[in-house]
C-alpha cells in the first residue's frame, strides 16, 4: 500500500459496546504508520452520501470507555445493489480512500468483500453483540452485553425471591442463541432457550415445578428472541404450570452502556492489526481472535456460516440447572 495516503474507517450494523475502542485504535494506528485517518459517518450510508471526516489524534480523545459509536452507523440496501457498491467506490476514490476498516458483522463483511472485488483494499472487525459471525472466539460487544444482563437478571431475582415467581427474560438473538446460552449459564437459569435447540413447554413447566418441589421460592426461564417472545410464553406457562409467572424484555438496553476492560481491549488490539494488515497490502480478511491470538479469516469463510452454538455448554447449563 505504498501508495495508498489515507485510510478509512466505519461503523456498520448493528451498534456494539467497544465500537468506540476500535475506531480509536483505527485513527491512532493510522495516523502512526503515517497516513491520514478518515472517518466516515452513519456506515455504508454515510458512505453513500459523502459524509467523510478528517480525523486527528484529538477526534478520538475520550471515547474508549463511551458506548455506542461516535461515527454513527445504520443498515445500508444500498450497498447491496451494483449502483451502491459503485458509488461506494466511487466516493473513495474521490477522497483518496484506497484501505478501509469496516467494524461491523456479517451483513457488513459481504459488502466489504463486494468493494474489495472492485479494487478497494479492505479489513473487518467483528463487532457484534450476537457473537455470531464464524472465524473469532468473540466479538466486539459481546462481553459487555453478556454482564449487562447478567446485571439485570440479579435484579430481576431479587423480585422474583421475595414473590415466589418465575420470570421469563428475553434477550437479543434472532437467529443465534449465542448470548442467550451464555447468559443463562452466568446467570443460573432454570431453563434455557435457543433457536437452535428444540425445546417442548411440558419441558420448561417440569423444570420450574422441579425447583418448586424442592423449596425453591423463584425460577429464570432465559429466552432468546428468535426462540419465543416472553410475554406469550409467561402467559403460556402461568396457565400450564398453574403460577404466577411474568415476562421481561430488555431489549435495547443490552447494547448500551460503557464497554468492559475485555472488551476495550479486544477492540484495541483488532482495531490496530487491522491497519496493519492493510499496511502490508493485505485485504479482503477479518481480523479475529483465536486462543488469544489475532486470526485473519478470509471474508468468505468468516461469511459462510454463522458462529456455531456450543452444546457441551448448553448441556453443561441444563446439568447445573438441576
């Protein structure tokens, strides 16, 4: 990339705590290995748009420990049709962007991949809060929304305690029940559902009557989204099981909040080697974290599938449960 003067970055997707971290170490990276750092605001869309930024060390001052993104992000149909993809191009060039960090998920990584196809060196950086995205142990966000619920779930325990009830919590996942399986297992909960596993209400009904037989004044029934709504499934069970049961949806809260030292970290290190990567020519790859260590995973493999839900932990949180 000798030729290649300034790189740019930008937050797409879905936001994730540490998103933050990861810009701030794009900038700062950039800015040492002597380019010029650009910033591009509201994702693809601003991209679209021509709503590109010069950005100094002092543009990320601050911004470590914020949650959310300070360059904005959105979901963009645009990018996946030739006339987005080629304005996209189109907009970078006229800037002088040739590398570009793209911080988002899979949806974010397959219009990379596209741009790359036409002549744009560009890196991604797994930030979702799902966890989802195959190729990374983990992913920007995901520890920081894991202790947010975690944090909200002993506050729902202390209400269920003291009225002897059983609570169902819905959390994020559509179609992955990656965060659902690792809160439920954090968090002690009775019951656990994922879209990935196939589950019976008689199930979820034995597993609440069994803790109550046993002296149990409250159960957690933790639900992923793409499983069943909390409500209706609160309503369900208060007439199958005969006890009150009430149903809490956190919903956007998850995503919010300050980032976790993990996650501040994580960001950091991904952040950086990715410009690294494009330093040295490289592109088309996302950056991730494998035993502790940075991976580049090609676009199409870490596109492929989704990040595989793990049984053994699923089976380990029903055994504990009892």
């Amino acid at each position: 990339m000798e030729a290649t003067r300034r790189i740019g970055v930008l937050t797409s997707g879905g936001d994730a705590p540490g998103m933050n971290a990861a810009v701030r170490a794009v900038v700062r990276k950039t800015i040492t290995a002597g380019y010029e750092a650009i910033g591009i605001e509201r994702g693809y869309e601003g991209l679209l748009d021509g709503d590109l930024i010069a950005m100094d060390l002092g543009s990320v001052g601050g911004i470590l420990d914020r949650g959310g993104t300070v360059l904005g992000t959105s979901r963009s149909e645009r990018m996946f049709t030739v006339e987005g993809l080629d304005l996209a191009q189109r907009r970078l060039r006229e800037h002088g962007v040739e590398g570009l960090v793209v911080v988002g998920g899979d949806g974010s990584f397959r219009a990379a991949l596209e741009l790359h196809n036409r002549g744009v060196k560009v890196m991604g950086v797994p930030a979702t809060i799902d966890n989802d995205v195959a190729g990374t142990d983990t992913s920007i966000g995901f520890d920081t929304t894991l202790n947010t619920i975690c944090d909200a779930t002993s506050k729902v325990r202390d209400t269920a305690s003291s009225h002897e009830r059983t609570f169902v919590i819905e959390v994020m996942g559509r179609n992955s029940g990656m965060l659902c399986l690792y809160a439920g297992l954090a968090s002690g909960a009775d019951a656990i559902l994922v879209p990935e596993v196939e589950w019976r209400m008689e199930d979820v009904c034995e597993a609440v009557a069994k803790g109550m037989r046993r002296g149990k004044k409250h159960s957690i029934i933790m639900v992923a989204e793409g499983a069943a709504h909390a409500m209706g499934l609160a309503a369900d069970l208060s007439r199958l099981c005969n006890h009150h049961v009430r149903g809490v949806v956190l919903g956007y809260v998850q995503r919010g909040g300050a980032p976790s030292a993990f996650d501040r970290i994580l960001a950091s290190r991904l952040g950086a080697s990715a410009v690294d990567a494009l330093v040295r020519g490289d592109s088309a790859k996302m950056v991730g974290l494998s035993a502790n260590q940075m991976a580049f995973v090609p676009f199409g493999e870490a596109t492929s599938h989704s990040h595989e839900l793990r049984t053994e932990l699923y089976e380990l949180a029903m055994v504990l449960a009892r």
